[in-house]
C-alpha cells in the first residue's frame, strides 16, 4: 500500500463551489476527485515518456527498407 500524504491547493470560490457539485453528482470527495486527476495526470506523463523512449529506440536503430543503391552520386548529381 502507499504511503498517502495531503496536499494543499488553493482555487477561487467559484471553482471550490462547482468542484463540490461536481463531486457531489459523482458520489465523491472533492479530494478524490482532483486526486484521481492528478494520478491520471501523472500516468499519462509515465506513459508519454516511456513511449517516446521506445520510438527513440527505434529510431536509433533504423529501419531496413530494403533496395540498393546502384548509382553513384555523381550518377545522381550530374551538372
């Protein structure tokens, strides 16, 4: 289990006021309802990082296209 520790956050009263309505219609506390945002928050960042890791790796290593290159590059590049 981990070790949970409180938070302060400080908002306008409007929002305080409809954040309590919010949680209210969804049978929650205010302060599980911006947690749970926060972990998502939090797991969406992990997720992006490790994916873009992954791409990089791939990219690092290239692609096998195929073909071969037949001509030179003054064949190419005629002036």
């Amino acid at each position: 289990m981990a070790v949970r520790q409180n938070l302060t956050v400080s908002l306008d009263l409007e929002t305080i006021r409809k954040a309590k309505a919010l949680a209210a219609a969804r049978h929650t506390s205010v302060t599980r309802l911006i947690g749970g945002l926060v972990e998502q928050l939090v797991e969406d960042a992990d997720r992006y990082d490790r994916a873009k890791a992954s791409a990089l790796a791939y990219l690092e290593q290239g692609f096998p296209l195929g073909g071969r290159i037949t001509a030179s590059r003054d064949d190419l590049h005629e002036r």
